[in-house]
C-alpha cells in the first residue's frame, strides 16, 4: 500500500533530538513527524535551512507522508 501524501498548516509544539522529532496541531488536526535531514526539505522565511533552526511556536506548513515529513516550510 502507497500511503497518501498530506498537507497540514500548524504550529510546531514540540521537538525532540536536536530538530529530528517535530510535533505540531492546527487546522484541526495534530500529529507527530520525523524529520530526516536529507529526505526533508526545511524552508524558514523562505530560504533552505537546517533541523536546528525550528523552535517551538512557529507557524510551518507540513507536507508529510505518513509519519515522515517532506517539507516544512516555516514564517
């Protein structure tokens, strides 16, 4: 089975191991990613950067599949 790829806006609500675990809730859902930091791409204000850049509170888009993150794109 292919699982589905989502999308999601939210805030980040909790991170776990320097970036590579990224909680978040909003537009009525929730839920819990794992962020790899080669197969996710991570904008913040739209330029390319790195796990340890996202913090607790940011508003980020989450494009996910499954429990892997795809892309988060952060204000």
């Amino acid at each position: 089975a292919v699982l589905p790829i989502e999308t999601a806006k939210g805030k980040i609500t909790k991170l776990g191991g320097g970036g590579r675990k990224v909680s978040w809730e909003g537009s009525g859902k929730k839920g819990k990613l794992r962020v790899s930091g080669r197969r996710t791409v991570i904008m913040v204000s739209g330029k390319k950067a790195k796990r340890k850049l996202l913090k607790i509170g940011m508003d980020c888009s989450f494009t996910y599949q499954g429990s892997s993150a795809k892309k988060i794109a952060c204000q």
